[in-house]
C-alpha cells in the first residue's frame, strides 16, 4: 500500500503542476490577446482609411461583455466543471482572433472583438477559482501570485508582439498566430483531460484541504460569512475604483514630475517608467503570494491597504523622485493586496460558489473603471490638479483600510497551528484569545 500511496501522491503533484501551467498560460493569453487590438489599430487605420478613434471605439462591445458576461461564466464553471470551460475559454478565444484578423470592414471587426471579449470574459471567475482549487493549499499563494506575473506578462507583451509581428507581416498577422496558439492550448487542454492528467472538477479535492469548510472542529457560522463577504465587497469596490481612478492619471502626473526634474525627457522616458513601474508591480506579486502561504492573508491584506493613503499623501507631499517613488511603491502595494485578496475571496466563498463570486468580483472591477475615468477627468480639472485627486482617492482608501479590517478573523491561522504542532488542545486556547482580542 505504501507504493500505492506513493503513485497517488505523485498522480496528485503531477495534476497541480498541470493546472498551474494552464493557468499561467490563460491569464497570459487574455491579457495578450485583449491588447492586440490598440497596436493594430494603428495599421488598420490606414489601410482600411478610417480614423483611429473610430477603429478604437470597435471594440466597445467586446469591453462589454468581457466584464458583463464573467458572473455567467463562473456560474457556469460551478456547474460543469472549470477545466471544460476553460477549454472552452482557450479553443474560443483563439478562434476569436483568428476571426479578426479574417475581418475584411469595421463591423465585422466589431464583431470579432466582441467575440473575444465574450470568450475572455471566462478566464478572470473560472481560470483563478480553477488554479486556486487544483494547487495544494500550501502553495496556493505563490501560485495566485505567480498567476498574476503572468497576466501583467501578457499586459506588457501585447504592444510588442503586434508591432512585431504587424511591422513585419501585417495586422493581420497579430491577431492570427496569437490566436493559433492560444487555440492550440485548448486543444492540449483537452488532450490533457481526456487521459485523466488535468481533473474536470478539483473542488472535492480543494474543500477536503481547505482551511475554512473542511475541519470537524468548527464551521464558520453563517453570520461571519456574510460579514466577511461584505467587509471583503466594500473593500474590493473601493481598491477598484482607486486603480482606475490612479492608473488612469499616472501616466500625466508622472510626465508633469519628470519634466519639471528634467525638462528634456520626452514621451518615451515617461512611458517607460510608467511600464517599469507595472512591470515591478507584477513581480510584487510573486513575493506576496509567497508571503501568503507562511502568514494570515488577512494579516497582510490589512497592513498593504493601510499603507496605501500613506503613500498617496506622500505623493503629494514629496516632489521630484521621491514622490515618484512614493507612486512606485503604491502600485506595488496594489499589486501585492491581489493574492491575499483571492485567497480571502476562496476562503468565504461558498466552495459550490466560487466561479460566481470570482465572476462577480471581476464584473465589479470592470464597472468601477468608468467611475475612476470621471474621477480622473473632475479632479484633474481643478485648480489643485491631480493633487486633489490623490487626497481624495487617500480618503478612498482609508475607507478600503477600515473595510478590510473587518474582516473576521476565522479559524484558518488556528488550524494551520494545529496541524504543524499536532495539538489539537491549542485551538481552543487561540479561539479564546480571538474572542476576547
């Protein structure tokens, strides 16, 4: 029997790591293939004579439903399964793009894109509940973290594959071999089912590790998930609402401290320090995720949001570099809170629930981009510039800070005590330390 435990074991690992790839692969691939279009557009203008804005504006639908159809499809992973739909997401995905590049006037093109932004709208609810379901519960935040290096990965590659590959064979072209690749992912996804490697479902495995859901020494009750959800929600919609509000205005409040520092930059320095600072941001998200792993994600949830009105003051408090690193250091901060922030999501969330709620977050997320947008453009237009925007949006996030913190804090920390120290007497002594803290 030990041989057989061992082959288990191994069968175990061997399906985690597979999940994982996968993953990785479609957080890269949603992000590439969605930030195809705004390069190619540059060459479709001119071939096809039409102005830049209006190529622009075809893909309005397909940011429509990228966030609009994402609850749908985590209800429908939590049906059927996430990996057949996530085959679903890569084989449709691809055959989106390769449409597009097929795409002979504007309304077909707006079409395709719609497409893609239907199918991409499965990875954000189906892809992380799927990843966060197939790894162990040890690794899970590295693994989120890893997850979303990837996507910030196929954020900064897409620019440079389809000028690349538009510069060299045409638009066409940046659209169609993406798509064949990301096509061809599903369909050795579905090899990978088919002969039992990639599991259909990993909840039944997941919920048997989780730390919330799986102990007979205490369930949640059903008070602290609704608390928790909701402390989560108002958390989630207030840190959305920043990054759209702060991602928006970066990019011209970094040019107006660098050419007051160096009057000679151009346009290429600032937007290279822009990148490298979401590109430092995406790596964060590595180390969070591992930090995850080793302490509470609400513990480190907290202390990143907190640090978050800090740092928007000092942005307007410092000039020159130090308040750019000030800048720097917040987008860190936004990009370290995103592990944690899954992994609370996964931890509340009902397990036969999860895509949806994970679909729910991200449709949330989308819906609070034209909010930030209008954010940006009153503020920007006041005497004190983006200087009040940032007060403003430091207030937000004290908000998201408080929201955070009330959070409950549930049994998890207890039991990941228990099982390294093997005494189950010390869980009811952290239980009455957490009710009289």
């Amino acid at each position: 029997m030990p041989f057989a435990s061992s082959t288990t074991s191994v069968e175990a690992g061997v399906r985690s790591h597979s999940v994982l790839v996968f993953a990785c692969a479609g957080h890269f691939a949603v992000h590439l293939l969605l930030g195809l279009h705004a390069t190619a557009a540059l060459a479709i203008e001119r071939e096809w004579s039409v102005d830049y804005g209006t190529i622009i504006a075809l893909g309005i639908w397909g940011a429509f439903l990228l966030g609009a159809a994402a609850p749908a499809a985590g209800w429908l992973a939590d049906k059927a399964g996430a990996a057949p739909i996530m085959v679903i997401f890569f084989v449709g995905s691809g055959a989106a793009s390769m449409a597009a590049a097929m795409a002979s006037a504007p309304a077909s093109l707006a079409v395709t894109l719609a497409a893609l932004g239907l199918f991409g709208a499965i990875y954000h609810p189906v892809g992380l509940a799927w990843l966060l379901d197939g790894v162990d519960e040890s690794r899970r935040g590295w693994a989120v973290g890893l997850n979303g290096l990837f996507g910030s990965l196929g954020v900064a590659a897409a620019p440079a594959i389809a000028g690349v590959l538009g510069g060299a064979f045409g638009w066409r072209s940046a659209f169609l071999l993406p798509g064949i690749v990301t096509a061809t992912i599903g369909i050795l996804l579905m090899a990978a089912l088919i002969r039992g490697i990639v599991a259909i479902d990993d909840r039944s495995i997941a919920s048997s590790k989780s730390a919330v859901g799986s102990t007979s020494l205490r369930q949640p009750v059903k008070g602290e998930v609704k608390r928790a959800l909701a402390a989560l929600g108002a958390a989630m919609m207030c840190g959305s609402l920043l990054y759209s509000a702060f991602v928006t205005a970066l990019p011209k409040w970094t040019e107006g401290r660098i050419l007051a520092e160096w009057p000679a930059a151009d346009l290429g320095v600032v937007g290279t320090v822009v990148a490298i600072v979401f590109l430092v941001g995406g790596f964060g998200q590595v180390l969070a995720g591992y930090l995850a792993d080793r302490y509470d994600p609400r513990h480190i949830y907290v202390l990143v949001i907190a640090t978050k009105p800090v740092l928007l003051v000092a942005s307007v408090l410092f000039g020159g570099p130090a308040g750019l690193i000030a800048a720097a250091a917040l987008v860190l901060m936004i990009d370290i809170a995103s592990p944690s922030e899954s992994l609370l999501l996964a931890r509340w969330a009902p397990a036969n629930r999860r895509g949806f709620a994970f679909g729910v977050r991200y449709a949330a997320a989308l819906a609070a981009t034209p909010a930030g947008l209008w954010l940006a453009a009153a503020f920007h237009d006041t005497s004190w510039g983006h200087n009040c925007l940032f007060v403003g949006l430091a207030a937000l996030a004290a908000v998201a800070a408080i929201a955070a913190a009330a959070i409950p804090r549930d049994i998890a920390t207890a039991l990941r005590l228990v099982r390294r120290d093997g005494a189950a007497s010390n869980f009811s002594a952290i239980r009455f330390r957490q009710r009289r803290g």
